[in-house]
C-alpha cells in the first residue's frame, strides 16, 4: 500500500473515532469538568452502539494491518 492510501485509512479511522465521541457526547450527559456522567446518562440504543463500534474496531484492525506491513513486522 502506498503512503498516500495509507493516510487516507488513518484519516477515515479519525473520522470515525470522533463520530463516536460526538455520538456518544450527544447520548451521555456531561460533567461540570467535561467528563461523560453515565450516572445520568439515560438509555442508549445498543445496536447503534454496537455498530459503530465494530466500525471503529474493523477500521482499528485494517489500520493494524497496514502498520504491521510497513513496518516489515509479523503480526502476532
């Protein structure tokens, strides 16, 4: 894989990891300090929850994957 196919997989993890904070920012509640109160926070669709996790998982690993090969490393 070349650099610039490579970058575009970082950045599409990016993208997906801070959809993943706005979504769940939008779901919980926050604190006066700006941490998530999941004591208040109230019910969350798991399956939403779920798929965009595996997203944000499958993405993770594909980029685990391009790292390991640039690297010349052997995946364990």
């Amino acid at each position: 894989m070349d650099k610039e196919a490579a970058k575009k997989e970082f950045k599409k993890y990016e993208k997906m990891r801070n959809e993943m904070y706005e979504f769940l920012e939008k779901e919980i509640p926050k604190r006066a300090d700006g941490s998530l109160d999941f004591e208040r926070a109230g019910k969350i669709d798991a399956k939403e929850v779920f798929e965009k996790w595996f997203q944000l998982d499958y993405q993770a690993r594909k980029i685990r994957g391009i790292a390991i090969n640039c690297l010349g490393l052997k995946g364990e």
